[in-house]
C-alpha cells in the first residue's frame, strides 16, 4: 500500500511565489544564519548576499526589521552612512545605546 501525499495548498504557493512571505522568510533565515555562524553583525551589503534577494526586493522589506539594523557614522571621509544589520535585537540595541 502506498502512503498518499499531502496536498499542494495555497502557503505552498506562497512560500514559492509570494514575495510578502518569501523576502521576510530570507532574512528571517539570514539572521538565523548569523546566530548559527556567530556572526553578530555584518555590513548590510553582506547580509544582502546572504538572503541572496535583490538589493530591490531587500529594500522594500527592510523596515520590517528595524530591530535588528542601525545605521552607522560615516567615517573615513565616506558621506554614506552604512547599515549594520545583528543577529538578534539585544546586539542592535546594545550597538544603538553607544
């Protein structure tokens, strides 16, 4: 007898398909990723690279997390600031207390 497989549902299309669930998910797993690696804060250039989304689709989202990043003093003569994003909210509000 075989075991029947469970049905496609509308959260698997989703997941796949839908960029308001698939972005958060990525940096949900980014920042998970850094927990897992220790990492407590990377540039958000890399962290980009490790959601392996768009800067575009990135940015749209971004706000959803601002918990978890803080911008940076510009040094070195450089008139951007940066953003640093951390693995968890307790590093980003250690960092913003400073």
């Amino acid at each position: 007898m075989t075991k029947k497989q469970p049905g496609k549902t509308l959260a698997d299309l989703r997941a796949v398909h839908d960029k308001n669930v698939v972005v958060p998910t990525r940096i949900k797993n980014a920042l998970a990723k850094m927990i897992e690696l220790g990492t407590e804060w990377e540039y958000e250039g890399d962290f980009v690279k490790m959601t392996g989304l768009s800067v575009t689709d990135f940015s749209r989202f971004r706000d959803q997390f601002t918990d978890f990043w803080a911008e940076l003093p510009s040094t070195n003569g450089k008139s951007s600031a940066r953003r640093a994003w951390f693995a968890t909210k307790k590093l980003a509000d250690a960092w913003k207390e400073i």
